[in-house]
C-alpha cells in the first residue's frame, strides 16, 4: 500500500529518491536509459493533459532556458494564461514549474507529488518493472499543474537532447533549436552531426521550425530533418535577422517572414542574449495567425518583464561580482565576451568548480588566460564535481597563473572576497551547482554592504534537505 506524502519536506524527499540522472554520475547511464515508454504510460495514466494545451517546445546546447523565460513572459503579457516548464532550478524544486510566474506553493506541490504517487506505485510493481524517473514525473507534474491553473499554453524547455526527452510528447504550435555545440557527449554522440540529430528529434511533422544554429553541420540535420518531415524552417541570418538599433540602451529591431519589430529589449546581458531575443520573436510570429502578437509594446513589455538568474548575473559593483552557469566551451566563450565588453576591471579573478561529465580541462584552458588569479572548488550536494586540486594541477600544467584551491563554494567566496578590491571584478562559473550554492550566501553578504549592491533579487529561504540536484 501506498504511504501518501504529507508534508513539503516527504514531498521533495519523495522526488530526490528517485532515479535522477541530473545527480547520477555519467559512467552510470547510457543512452539506452532514455526512453519515452514510461513518459508515455505515467501521463496515460493522468489522461495525457500534454494534449490538451499547444506548448512551443524548445531544445539546444545553450540559450533554450534563455528563450523560454522570454517566450512565457511574452505570452504572459499578451493575456495568455501560460505554464512554463525549464531545468535544472536554482534553489528550489518548484522553480521548474510557473504558471505566469508562479510556481506551486508548498501545499500544491505536495498534492502534485500525491496525485501521482498510487500511478507511480502502480508502475514500480509492474513486470515491465517501468520506474518512473525524478524528471519524468517533474514533467507530469508540471502538465497537471498548468490543467489545474488553467493554462492556456506551455513553454517546455526540454532536459536532454530532445528526441528521448521527456517533454517530446507534447503537441507543439512551434519548435526552437537554439543553439548546437558539443555537451552531454556520452548520450547525446561526440560529434556536432549526432547531437543536432538528437536535438532535431523534436521536429514534428507540419509544425514550424525555428532556430538559431549556424554550425553548418548542425544547419545540415536540422534541414534535412525539417524537409523529411514537411516541416517549414527558419534559419537565424536567413529567414529572420536582427541589429542593433541602441546599442547603449539594449535595444533591437527584428524582422521576420511576418514583420519588423523595432526597439525591442534584449533582456539578459551579452551579445548572444540578441540571438535569443530575436528567435524568441521569431518563433512567436511562427504561431497560427489567429493567435500571433501583434502589439509591438506588449513585446517589450514581455521582455521587459523576463526574468532569469544566474545568467551573466550581477550581483554587486564594488567589487563587481557576476554569476553564470557556463559549463561548456561555447557558454563560457559568451561569458567572456560580455565580460571584455561590459565589464572593465583592474584584476579579474575566477572562482570555478565543474562537473565531471564536462570538459573541464578544456574550460580550464579556456578561461584560466583571461583572469588574474584563480580560485578552484567543488559544490558539496552533488557528487558530480571535480576535485578542485585536479583544476589546478590542471591549470600548473598548461599555464602559469596564480590559483588557489578552496574545499567548498562557500571557502572559495570567503578567499575571493578577501583577494577582491572594490575595482576588481569576480566571476563565479562553471556550473549551476556552484551557483545555486552560492547565490543565496552572496545576497546575504551582499546585503550587509549596500552601498555596493545594484540590484538584489528576492529570495526565499530554502530548508537544507532542499538542495539542487541538478
């Protein structure tokens, strides 16, 4: 017999005991692990809402999570009641899930995770012994708590790759493939060629396409994919274009096959955020005509509104201290290219921790150049990370850079703090688990000198059971 959850704490302690492959590391799973059988049969068993809603799904190396958040603030803005669905989350669980901006209180979480525990059960005791994954029942989750909030439609961000993904049974308006580089290599293939094809298993028949590939051999599956499928393609610098209109205030213009929009707000810092934006835009104008924005001030509002921490986040300016989730080559080549422009500095230095299943050797090669002194750690609530004296000894075997090894994120801060003068400027990357360990320390320290603080999100104080596990 079932022993249904009671209290927020059973709720997350349920769903952390799950198999969960953001936790797993990498030499445990293969590719044979990812299956649509169990998503399948879990949202049959819940009347399959995936079909009761359009969703624009969006997959890719870097920038989906970008996208999303626009896309749903957008949607939002023009009236439409809409869900959003993203991974990993930053502190807490229920971050994974919004209905226009709202995510579950404790109560409804714990009534999700109980709608579905009997059917999880059920599952578990079948002989095809179908265990449901943490990330699959997350995404039942969130399909039933868009029907219970009545949304009207869903953005999904998908976890991994996209053709396996849990999110691929929806039925999408449009699909979005952001951006193709090499990660998650051991499922998703070792060359640009095997991971556009997994990306590009979002692709559906009929249903338009848009995306902000330009690696030629990613451009190649995606085309080859869409024509396959009947599905009508639009290509960033091909079919929609965007240039800076205010470079100083952030400010685009973007055409598409449909329109022009002008001084619309690019709202996350860097030069790639344009890309998002203008596929963002692109993707909206893809809708059914019927149901397009045609407000150009609803647009920038909806950017206006876009929320998505920890990416290129400043955190203060004296010191200068930026939050990012680079983890892979072409994130980190982005952040650095926002710091040259954005971020003048008299020293720079790096505190840096990094998943094993990453290139961390190449990410050390990368970054350990452009900064003045690293700092090497690992996050503590995942077994994934890299011991940070193999990063330096790393780092000594490549270049000759001053670096230091602190045992936890909180340590590296604490050395970080005391190295940085107030024209210094710190950066903190590698990986959304160090970030999600530090961010709430650095608002609290932050806090306590607000002289040097710009602008400090909220946050919610999150139970210690209640760690990121992804």
């Amino acid at each position: 017999m079932t022993v249904l959850v009671e209290t927020y704490e059973q709720a997350i302690e349920f769903l952390f005991g799950r198999i969960n492959y953001e936790r797993t590391l990498p030499d445990a799973y293969s590719a044979n692990d990812f299956k649509l059988d169990r998503m399948r049969h879990l949202l049959a068993a819940v009347d399959n809402p995936q079909r009761q809603m359009p969703a624009l799904h969006v997959a890719g190396t870097k920038g989906k999570g970008s996208v999303c958040s626009m896309l749903a603030s957008i949607l939002t803005s023009a009236g439409w009641c809409t869900g959003l669905y993203t991974s990993p989350h930053l502190i807490r669980f229920e971050e994974r899930i919004q209905v226009d901006g709202q995510s579950p209180t404790s109560a409804e979480l714990v009534e999700l995770v109980r709608q579905l525990q009997p059917l999880i059960a059920e599952m578990d005791r079948s002989p095809a012994r179908m265990h449901p994954t943490y990330f699959e029942i997350a995404t039942a989750m969130a399909w039933n708590y868009f029907l219970q909030r009545r949304a009207g439609v869903a953005v999904l961000e998908t976890g991994l790759g996209g053709r396996l993904d849990s999110t691929n049974l929806c039925q999408p308006w449009v699909t979005v493939i952001t951006n193709i580089s090499r990660d998650h290599t051991h499922i998703l293939g070792s060359t640009i060629a095997e991971i556009a094809t997994e990306k590009a298993g979002i692709i559906k028949p009929g249903i338009p396409v848009v995306t902000g590939c330009r690696h030629p051999q990613a451009i190649e599956v995606i085309e080859r994919v869409c024509t396959e499928r009947k599905a009508r393609l639009w290509r960033i610098d091909r079919d929609f274009h965007w240039k800076w209109q205010d470079p100083k205030n952030r400010t685009i213009s973007v055409t598409t096959p449909v329109r022009t929009w002008d001084q619309l707000p690019v709202p996350l810092r860097g030069e790639h955020q344009a890309d998002n934006t203008a596929m963002a835009v692109a993707a909206l104008d893809c809708l059914p005509e019927s149901d397009r924005i045609s407000s150009a001030e609803v647009l920038r509002r909806g950017l206006r509104t876009t929320s998505w921490p920890a990416r290129i986040e400043v955190m203060s300016t004296a010191p200068t201290v930026v939050l990012d989730a680079a983890h892979n080559w072409a994130s980190a080549q982005a952040l650095m290219q926002t710091i040259d422009h954005d971020f003048p500095a008299r020293r720079r230095i790096l505190v840096f921790a990094c998943s094993k299943d990453k290139d961390y050797r190449g990410l050390v090669r990368q970054l350990g150049p452009q900064f003045d002194t690293l700092i090497f750690t690992k996050f503590v609530d995942n077994p994934r990370a890299v011991e940070p004296e193999e990063l330096r000894r790393h780092l000594s075997s490549t270049l000759d850079r001053p670096s230091h090894v602190a045992p936890d994120p909180v340590s590296a801060w604490k050395l970080a703090r005391r190295f940085a003068h107030a024209s210094d400027l710190v950066v903190i990357t590698g990986s959304l688990f160090l970030v999600s360990e530090l961010r709430e320390l650095l608002l609290e320290d932050l806090r306590e000198s607000p002289s040097a603080v710009t602008e400090l999100p909220t946050v919610v104080e999150v139970p210690p059971s209640n760690r990121p596990v992804s």
